[in-house]
C-alpha cells in the first residue's frame, strides 16, 4: 500500500497570509511585553489575511494597549520571503494594505479574560475541537510521509537557487508494508516550483534535472533507483504566474499540511491556528494535543496515537477528551484517558505558560512549521510522569 503527504513551501500563497497574521501578533507581543505584559494583560487577537492580485486585507479582532503598524509589516512579511518583483508574482513594495481589524467582541472577553471570568481564569476562547497524533516511524514521532516532504520544502526554500521562487509545493508517496504496517520505501516524489526566467541560461530542461537532484540528496536515506520522480507536471510554471498573481492567499487554508500532511488517522479538527493568540484554543490546544500524543508514544505506551480536545467558551478545562491508539495500547484507551487528565495541565493558562506561547518569536516560527522544531510542545519532557502514572 502507498501513503502520500503534501506540504507547501513558505512563499505558497496561503502560508504567505499566515505569516503575515503571525508577524502581527509577534509585533503585538513584542510591544506589550515592554508594557509589562502578564497573563491577566495579555493581548486578544484573531487575525484574518487574504491575499489576491497584488492587494492585501488584513481583518479580524484585536484587543491591545499597544499600536504597531500593520502596513509595514505586511509588506516587510511579503519582501522578506523574496516577494520584490513582479517577475516572482507578488512585489511587496507595491502592494496594496486594507486594514479592516475591529476590537474583540465584550462579550468573548469576559470569558477569556481572568479579570472578568466568573471562575477568575483564562478561559478557552472559542468552543471548538483540537488533534494531536504522533507515531513511531521516525525519531520526530511524525509519519514518514509528513517528514519527508517537510524536508523537500525546506530544501527548496534553502537552496539558494534563484531559479526556484518563492512559490511551491510537493508531495511524497511511501510503500508500506500490508501485514507490518511499516514504512518501505519512497516510491513517488513531485514537486512543483515556480521558475524566474531571469536566471535561467540555456536548456530549460536542465531545470527539472536540477530539482531533481536537488530532491533526491535531501532524500537521501529513503530514495532509490526505481524512485519516479515528478516535476511541474503542467509544464510550465513561470514565476509570473504564482503566488497572488494566480492564486489567492487565505489565512487557515493549508492546515492539513501543515499538521500532519492527510496521513491517515491524523485528524484534524479547530480552525487555523497562526493567526490567534494563545487562549483561543485552536492555537495553544493544537500544540497541546500533539505535546500529549507525542508523550504516550514516547513512553511506549502505544505506537500510534490520536488525543481528541474539546472546549466550550468561556471555561478553561477540556470539555473531554478522547484517546485512540488504534489498538497498539499498552494499556486501555479509556484509562489512557484518566491518565492525560491527571497529568497535563490543558487549560489555556497551563499551556500559554509551558509552551511559552507569548513570545513573539515562536509566532515568527511556527507557520513553516508547527513540528519538527525546538518547540516546547515537541518535548518529550512527560515520559516517567506518564509511565508512573499508567503503572
């Protein structure tokens, strides 16, 4: 059987958007921490971004005691990610800003704010549903599938190669073993990736043999000599042609990917995650689930898991929660269950705190990745906990 993931390069329109939501909110966090920020002070905000033709609007709620400019940092977002010519889609100097940001809603406030809630607690910002799976294919805990193809993007983003723009996006196509149930082999790689014509001299065929090269050594360890591999299967994507000159951004869009890629049995639940602060719980609860999942398979106590988050507005603990270890349990999903809500603190403020989610600079980080990094949420700092406790 094959299993596919995808993943999309930062300058992907809609990631694009999501970078620029979470530089907002890492400059609002910036501003406020020299304001003496606390937990009771924090700043509120859920933050729209659509990008298309050129024009940015930039919408949502905000509640803040500090000013920081908006415009800027959309285009500084846009230039930053190479976005400084028409000939790659998308020129942030002359790009468009609508800001259309409101205050947040008095009566969402009063129920995440620990001053006003009845209960004097942060409480989840929005009802809502949140997934955390982990597996034990790879040393990250992440299907194999989903970490390759993370590190094709990366490799494209990286390579310096100014013929690959800003814009792309892959996949990657596993065997596995039908009794086992394990990874085999790469089967199938594709790519595809806007080209600045500027820079290419000669055989425009020689583009594809250098993406493929370029693949191949970041995959390395997993590719053989029967790998196909597939490049810009249209034919042609000039760089003219990409990013919001040919596809719209929307903030949010591409959570499947940047979850857990589609692998089966990785759900995906919540609403986009980059774009808020951290006690709505789209956010923190994501990194939450995943920090829990991560743990179980960690520990050996399965090696596979799935951790299901619920949340009503206004309360900080979980509404409920469900395990799934599709049958690799150590012991009884439903115990499993008793063990998480004894031993993890899932509450907004429990979360905000342990995963440092009020720094400005894990905003900056997190919409190229949510995994695969020094996150706090990506330790496996539970493991004897969980262990003494599942007994």
């Amino acid at each position: 059987m094959q299993i596919s993931s995808e993943s999309v390069k930062v300058g992907h329109p809609d990631v694009v958007a999501d970078i620029i939501a979470a530089n907002i909110i890492a400059a609002i966090l910036d501003e406020e921490k020299k304001q003496k920020m606390t937990l009771a002070n924090m700043p509120h905000c859920g933050i729209e971004v659509f990008l298309g033709k050129g024009i940015c609007v930039i919408g949502g709620e905000v509640r803040s005691r500090v000013y920081v400019d908006i415009d800027k940092i959309a285009r500084n977002s846009v230039i930053e990610l190479g976005y400084n010519h028409a000939a790659v889609g998308l020129n942030g100097h002359l790009m468009g800003v609508m800001n259309a940001i409101i205050p947040q809603s008095e009566d969402i406030n009063q129920g995440t704010s620990c001053l006003l809630n009845k209960d004097r607690e942060i409480g989840a910002g929005d009802q809502g549903i949140m997934y955390g799976y982990a597996c034990d294919e790879t040393p990250e805990l992440l299907p194999l599938p989903y970490v390759l193809v993370n590190k094709l993007m990366r490799a494209f983003e990286y390579c310096q190669d100014p013929i690959f723009a800003p814009d792309g996006k892959g996949q990657v196509s596993v065997d596995y073993d039908v009794k086992t149930g394990r990874p085999l082999r790469v089967a199938k790689v594709l790519m595809s990736n806007a080209i600045d014509y500027r820079f290419v001299k000669g055989d425009r065929l020689k583009v594809r043999d250098r993406a493929k090269k370029l693949a191949f050594e970041c995959l390395k360890d997993c590719v053989d000599r029967k790998t196909e591999f597939l490049f810009n299967p249209t034919g042609e994507w000039n760089a003219i042609n990409s990013c919001s000159a040919a596809d719209s951004g929307v903030t949010g869009r591409k959570l499947v990917v940047q979850f857990y890629g589609g692998y089966p049995g990785a759900q995906l639940g919540g609403g986009a995650v980059v774009n808020k602060t951290p006690e709505k719980v789209d956010c923190s609860a994501a990194f939450g689930a995943r920090h829990v999942a991560k743990n179980i398979v960690a520990a050996g106590l399965a090696s596979k898991c799935s951790v299901q988050l619920a949340y009503a507005i206004g309360i900080a603990e979980p509404f409920s929660i469900y395990v799934n270890t599709f049958g690799t349990g150590r012991i009884a999903d439903d115990r499993l269950e008793k063990v998480i809500q004894d031993t993890f603190d899932l509450t907004p403020e429990g979360m905000i705190e342990k995963f440092n989610l009020l720094d400005g600079d894990v905003y900056r980080k997190i919409p190229r990745t949510f995994f695969m990094d020094d996150y706090r949420w990506e330790k496996t700092d539970m493991v004897k906990t969980l262990r003494k406790a599942a007994k």
